[in-house]
C-alpha cells in the first residue's frame, strides 16, 4: 500500500458517525506506547509534523513478538484503517490491521527518556532532530530558509553565488580558517621564517570565507541587486550563545540604495521573515510557545507592529552613559569609540526602548574599511544620518539590535569613492595585492550602493524563541568541537 504522510493522515477525517474510514499505510518512529486492558496505543511520528498519530491495536491480534518490538524509537509500517478518534485533541487514528517493525530499537536509544538538558542533547546531536523540539525547530528553519528565497526573487534580486575559499579578508579582522594541501610537518619558509605558498595548491594562502560581501559588490554593480546565502566561518574564540565557527548568512548587495533606503530594507526583509513564520509554522510555533518560552508568539507579532528605531551611535553611547548615571551598572566600559558589547545592545533595545534598534554611524576605529566615509567637520567630528553630529569621523554603517539577541544584522552603505577607499586600504596598512579587483569597482563606472549580512542562526534563534545558537543548527561547529 501507497504510504501517507502524518500530516497528510490528520487532515483527512473519516465520515462522522460511520466509525469506517479508509484503509491507509503510515511509517515513522514511535514515540511512545502504553497498553491499557489488552489494547495497545502508539504515539507515531514521522517528522512530516510536530504532531503525532495515535495508532489503535488489539494484543490479542498481533503475534506476542512483535508487540515487543514497539518500543520508543522504534520504526513501523502500520496499515490500518483511519477513523475518528474518541480522544480529546485529536481528530483521527488508526485502527492497525498489519504492524512491520522496519527497524528495531533496544533501550539503550539515548533519547528514552523526557526532559533531557539540552547540552545532553547537543551530545547526541546525530539523533536530536527526532525530538519534538528538534524537529519544531528544524522544520522553521526550512521556512525561514523559503523565506528569503521568496523575498528576495519577488524583489528581483538574483541569488549570486560567492566562493567559499578566498584570498581576501572582508572584515579585516584575520578570524580566518586556512585552506591548505601542504604537509604541514614540512614547510616552506624564506629568510624570515614566513611560510612560503607558491607551491602550495592555490599558489598563495587562502581561507575560508568570512563573508560573501566583497564579491557581492561585484554582483550589485553589475545585476543592481543580488543576495548571497551560504555558509560562512570566522575562528574567533568566542564561546557565546551568539556565536558559530560556521555559520549560515544571508547578505543583500544594491546599486543605488542610500543609508535611509538600506534601513528601510532591513526592516521590511526582517518583518517579512517573521510573518512568514507566523503564517507558515504555526504549529510547530505553537509547541514552542507552549513548551519553550510563553511569550514567544505574542514578541513575534509584537515585531511586527513596531516601527525600528534609527539611533546615531553617538545618541546610543549618551542614553548609555545617562544609564551609568542613573545607576546602570556593565561590565564593559561604554565611551565613544567604544565598540558596544551584546550588554548594551540588550539595554537600549530591551530596557531603554523596548523595541528593535537600527544603530547607525559607526566610529571608523572598529568598522570595516569598506563602509561609506560621514562628511568630516573642521573640528575632527562628523555628521552622519539626519544631520547628527559625532565627536570623531564615523562611518555609514547600520547595524539592526533585536530583543534577547542583540546583533542581528550588519550593514552598511558603502565607500563609493576610489580615492577615500584607498586612502582608508592605505591608512589601515591592508594588503592592496587581495584588493585590487574589488578597487576596481569603484575605479570603472563606479556607483553609490549598499548592503548587509543576517546571521541566519541568529534570526532562527528570535524566531524559535531558543536560547543557544548551537541548538538551532543541526550539527554546530564551536571552538573545540567539529563532532558529527
Ligand atoms: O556584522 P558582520 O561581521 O558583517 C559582515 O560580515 C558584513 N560583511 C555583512 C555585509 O554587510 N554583507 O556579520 C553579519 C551578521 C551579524 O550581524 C550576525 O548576525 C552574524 O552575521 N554573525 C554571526 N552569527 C553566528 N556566529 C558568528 N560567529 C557570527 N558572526 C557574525
Ligand atoms: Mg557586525
């Protein structure tokens, strides 16, 4: 017999009152089972849904062995006949006629018992996906995924495929993975002791990428707009719930899009993501709002109501101050120049404002060397969106801050101008020899233009309403483990 899908199954309701319905055949893994008086009931799940179908049997019916064999974990075929369900919160079950077990599982299947910790879970990550949360979780990430691609093809933006193995470092903070075929118990190096890559496979030092923006832009000024979604790496050492060795991002790249048009795309893309989920999981939203945190539909419709706030840095590092005044205490300090750490992110946009943040004008001292140049004042200040005036120079850049995340997204406008860029390629003493093809887009018919990166994991993380970034992945990579 054909197989049905559980989600498929549920929909389909016997006639009401004939007590027959149709003969169907399901597979899936059982979830649990329980005998009452000579009968037996299993919960079958086969990842199509969070929710599972209740399989009838009678003992008597079913040879002794096989019975046995229903254990949790375990893999069925069940044919049987689909009738209303007597039970509260279900619409049907089954009524087995016939039970294959196609795989058998014993008791040491390390998902038996419930409410396991989830850094238990993440040691098991290669038999996670079966729990409810897991598959809640993993199913949102796929719409999320459909999400984007939806999104960004209605807007006729074009998916540009950036290479994964680079020569270059976008954000010029060297947190790169090598790619090598050397044998690394013999290297080449010359007089200084610097290893030599001539004869290695690219003929130089190469990497994993840090980010597709560099050759995005290359996409943008040719097709006007394109978004690059993949896999990127960063070998920072930052044991965080935020923070992934490998992680997956989405990043727009526009001709033509000013600091104003750019946030507003942020925002609109952001609010898209989350009605999406909203229309397309809710069930699976359901679970996780009854299971994981209480408040999570109501702060995703909440998202969506909200206008963001646009805050100059410079606004940001005077409410934080005003805070320490007031008797706000961080562990990090907060001057201007500062970076901001995840603790004043989460303030101006949990306490102070309450809703989404877009910070903008970032100082040049810890922004990228590719973001737009603010018009420098006489005085060695700036003045950035709206007119804001900044004490140092600044940079376009216009980070989106999200509630219980923080950094959600990075962007910028970016330096359209050969001779700022370079100037700024020269002043950070970066290797020109990786940059020219990318200086090149400003030297040939260069353009005004604009883009940023989401951190997928991080919006599935606002998204699910979880609380780790290694558990809203299916397999994370973090320092010290690369398992699975
Ligand atoms: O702010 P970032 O470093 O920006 C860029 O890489 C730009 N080149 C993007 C662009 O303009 N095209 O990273 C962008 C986003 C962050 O806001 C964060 O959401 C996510 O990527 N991110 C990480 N997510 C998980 N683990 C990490 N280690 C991450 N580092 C950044
Ligand atoms: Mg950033």
């Amino acid at each position: 017999m054909k197989r049905t899908k559980v989600i498929d199954a549920l929909q389909v309701l016997p006639q009401r009152g004939s007590g027959e319905g149709a003969m169907i055949c399901v597979k899936g893994w059982v979830r649990s089972k329980r005998d009452s008086k000579g009968i037996f009931f299993i919960a079958l799940n086969d990842g199509s849904t969070i929710k599972n179908i209740q399989i009838v049997g009678d003992d008597a019916k079913f040879p002794e062995e096989t019975v046995k064999r229903i254990t949790t974990g375990a893999c069925l075929c069940v044919e049987g006949k689909l009738v209303e369900s007597p039970a509260a919160g279900q619409t049907s079950e089954i009524q087995a006629t016939a039970i294959e077990i196609l795989g058998d599982c014993d008791n040491t299947y390390p998902l038996q018992k419930k409410g396991a910790s989830w850094e238990y879970l993440r040691t098991v990550a290669h038999l996670r996906p079966r729990t409810n949360t897991f598959g809640a979780i993993l199913r949102i990430r796929h719409n999320m995924a459909m999400a984007i691609h939806t999104y960004f093809h209605e807007h006729g933006y074009f998916y540009f495929h950036t290479p994964l193995i680079t020569a270059s470092d976008c954000e010029g903070a060297g947190n790169m993975f090598q790619v090598t075929t050397k044998n690394l118990y013999d290297l080449k190096k010359d007089e200084q002791g610097k290893i030599l890559y001539n004869d290695d496979f690219f003929g130089e030092q190469t990497s994993l990428t840090v980010s597709g923006q560099l050759e995005g832009e290359l996409g943008a000024t040719a097709l006007g707009a394109i978004y690059t979604f993949g896999p990127t790496f960063r070998a920072e050492n930052s044991n965080t719930p935020r923070h992934l060795a490998e992680f997956w991002m989405i990043e727009p790249e526009v001709a033509f899009l000013d600091q104003e048009e750019l946030m507003d795309l942020e925002e609109d893309f952001i609010k898209y993501c989350v009605r999406w989920a909203l229309d397309n999981c809710k069930d699976d939203l359901e679970f996780l709002n009854k299971m994981i945190d209480k408040s999570l539909i109501e702060r995703l419709e909440g998202v969506l109501k909200e206008t963001f706030v646009r805050l100059p840095y410079t606004e940001g590092i005077n409410i934080l101050q005003e805070a320490v005044k007031n008797g706000k205490k961080f562990e990090f300090p907060c001057n201007w120049g500062d970076d901001l750490a995840s603790e004043h992110e989460r303030y101006l946009v949990e306490e102070h404002f309450k809703k989404p943040v877009i910070m903008t004008d970032y100082p040049r001292s810890f922004k990228s060397f590719y973001m737009k140049q603010n018009e420098e004042t006489s005085d060695g200040g700036s003045v950035g969106y709206k007119g804001a005036v900044a004490p140092g120079p600044t940079m376009q850049g216009t980070d989106v801050l999200f509630p219980s995340i923080g950094e959600i997204i990075g962007g910028s406008v970016r330096e359209e101008s050969y001779d700022k860029l370079l100037a700024e390629v020269e002043r950070r003493e970066m290797d020109l020899t990786h940059l020219t093809w990318y200086l090149d887009t400003r030297k040939y018919g260069s353009c005004p233009h604009a883009g940023f990166g989401l951190g997928f994991e991080r919006l599935i993380l606002f998204v699910t309403g979880m609380q780790n970034i290694r558990d809203v992945i299916p397999f994370p990579r973090t320092p010290g483990n690369a398992q699975f």
